[in-house]
C-alpha cells in the first residue's frame, strides 16, 4: 500500500463542511476529495463524486445495499480509496461524508481497512449551533436519513458529530457572536479548533490537521458511558456547563418524574447514572433536541467479579479509579448540562430532589431493589 493519506471532513453545517474541503484541496498539492451522495439513494443508488482543485475528475454510482445508504458508502469506499492508494498518485484522500453520517462509523471503516488515517473534522459554523441542538427532529422529515429506519434526529446527530471528532473547522461566520463561541468551545473544551480560512504565510492549522494523526480506539473510548471525556465546569458569554456528581443512587419515579424538566433544561446533557432499583447496571444519558436517550451501558466496574477486571480496557479503569467510592466503587451520577442561560442552582435542586433520601439510602440495596421499576418502558428496547 503506498503513504496515502485519509482525512475524514463531516458535519451537518454543508457550507462549513464544503468550505473546508475546498480549502485542503487548494492547499494540499495532490489531494482528491472522495463524496457519496445519498441523496439519491430512494432511487435505488449512490453517487460517487471524486473531484481535485480543478474539478470533478469521476462520477459513479453504487449500488445500495441491504436498503441502507450508509452500508453502500461503506461498500464502496474502501475499494476507492485502495485504487488511489495502488496508482500512487494521490498524497491525501479527503473523505467528505454526506450531511447525516456520523465520522464514528466510516473512521473505524477506513482504519479496519488498513488504510492510513490521519486525520477526522468536523466542520462548524458557531452561529448554527444552537438551533441544531434544538432540532428535535427526524432525519427523515428533512430528507437527511441514510436508510429508511433511520429514526435518529438532527440534534442527536449534530451532538455524536461535533463530539467525536478532535479537530473542529470553525467557519469565519459574521452571525457568530460570544456565546456561540463560548457554547462550542464547552461543548467540545478538548478539541483543536482551526480556522477554515487562514490568511498566514506558512501551512495553514486545517492542513495540518489534515496529518495530524488519528487514534481510532482512544475516539471511541472518549464517547464510552463508562469513561467519556465529559466537559468540565465551565462559565462564559451567558454560556455554563454545569457538572453534577454525586454517590447516591436516583429514586426511579421521581427521576421518570423530573424527566421532561431535565431534558428541557439544557442544550445539551450526557453522562452516566446510577438508579437504585438497577444498582449493578451503568446507565447513559444522552439528550439533546429536547429528546433524551436512555441506554443500558452495561454493569458498573464494582459490578463485575474481580476475574472479569482483566479484561477490562485500561482506560476503564482509569475512570472508574477517578470515581470510586470506599462502598460503591464506581457506582455514581456524572451528569453535564450545557446551554446558554442555565439555571444551575435550579437544576441542582431539581437533581437532587430525584436521590434516594437518607431513610431510601440506609434501607439498603435490597431494598431499592423492590422500588417500583418506572424505566422498564424506557429501557426495553
């Protein structure tokens, strides 16, 4: 295989996302970008587009596979991108994803592939983070979905897209202001933000990222429930990121009760929790768009006999470390709500109103075990 390069650029702001492409292709010296339309995929295919600085050099189609869009650029893809590869000719291959799929899916794609990633974006422009976030939405409704049992929405999708990738290309917006600056630096406090336009003498930070390298399996372990790299308290341009974390379990009907409040309170919320009648099972909050998702992520670390430990990730651990509790190990709510105009001492109330109450928590796990189990309908799927 020869020392091509693959660089992700995704993100549901098109004009951001285009804008960063054209900028690698006019600053990388034989670069090609790769395109899968699945616009057109309810008519039974995918159009393929490979274009460099001058324009478009191919156009295919792929076949859809299995009544999914995303499987066919999967399908396809690869295929490409080892045929630039083989011929030599190409120095960076810029994959741009389409509006609604995720970097996570084709990253781990392409790296399983054998292929050289070196780098993931996602392209940004700050003025149109918060009405993404606030888009409770279907993909479907905006002809966005990759298949025809996509139910995901546009703000979920936007969260899991701006969270994943650990460069953001931020567009030079003039609707831009402070807090939509302040949100996406909270949102994402981790990732290397880079100008898509740079008027500097040297190489610019976007084509640099471009190389910068990708760790597929450190991406992933950043997004787990049991060890995600949560925001930290955060305070800026009417913009707070508040961190809530307690050693106490949640009382499961006032929590279902308080669901709706929760949800609405912020922008974005995600974390892991801790409900009294599930006492073993690590759960994941993730809400966003004025919808919650709720997962069983597994058991908690103190859940699994010592045996098990070993083959437990390293990183795990090291989250589970930074939480443990002399009786409950990692057992905890980690909560972060995030959003202009937050409500924090209110938030916290409400929060803390949904724990177990001194007389709930010293009655003991056998105990919260037989508490009505109002998440059954939630959880079921």
């Amino acid at each position: 295989m020869s020392a091509l390069c693959v660089a992700i650029v995704g993100g549901l702001h098109t004009d951001a996302r285009r804008a960063t492409v054209e900028r690698l292709l006019a600053e990388v010296p034989g670069s090609v970008a790769l395109h899968h339309d699945l616009a057109t995929a309810a008519a039974g295919t995918v159009v393929r587009t490979v274009r460099d600085a001058t324009g478009i050099l191919s156009v295919g189609e792929a076949p859809l596979v299995n009544d999914c869009a995303c499987c066919a650029l999967r399908e396809d893809l690869v295929p490409e991108l080892e045929r630039l590869a083989d011929a030599g000719l190409t120095r960076l291959a810029v994959v741009e994803l389409w509006d609604s799929v995720e970097p996570k899916a084709m990253a781990e794609v392409v790296a399983s592939s054998g292929l050289r990633l070196t780098g993931v974006i996602t392209a940004v422009d700050p003025a149109l983070l918060l009405p993404y976030l606030g888009n409770g939405d279907d993909l479907a409704d905006g002809g966005l979905a990759a298949a025809a049992t996509d139910q995901r929405t546009v703000a979920d999708t936007f969260a899991r897209q701006l969270e994943y990738a650990p460069v953001l290309a931020v567009a030079d917006s003039a609707e831009a202001d402070d807090e939509d600056r302040a949100l996406l630096a909270q949102l994402h406090p981790t990732a290397r933000q880079v100008p898509v336009q740079y008027g500097g003498s040297t190489r610019s930070p976007l084509a640099a990222a471009a190389f910068a390298g990708f760790d597929v399996e450190a991406a992933a372990a950043a997004q787990h429930p049991a060890c995600a790299l949560l925001p930290a308290d955060a305070d800026a341009h009417g913009v707070a990121t508040l961190v809530w974390h307690r050693c106490r379990p949640f009382h499961p009907e006032r929590l279902y009760a308080a669901l709706e409040d929760l949800t609405c309170a912020a922008a974005r919320s995600r974390g892991r929790f801790w409900l009294a009648d599930r006492p073993d099972t690590l759960l994941h909050w993730d809400a966003a768009g004025g919808a919650l998702c709720v997962e069983n992520a597994g058991p908690w670390l103190a859940s699994l006999p010592d045996a098990a430990w070993d083959m437990v990730p390293p990183v795990r651990r090291a989250a589970a470390a930074l939480d443990w509790h002399p009786e409950h190990g990692d057992c905890c709510q980690h909560l972060v709500f995030t959003s202009p105009g937050l409500d924090r001492e209110g938030l916290e109330l409400l929060l803390e109103s949904c724990l177990l109450t001194d007389t709930e928590y010293a009655a003991g796990r056998a105990a919260w075990k037989r508490l009505p189990p109002a998440f059954d309908t939630v959880l079921e799927v």
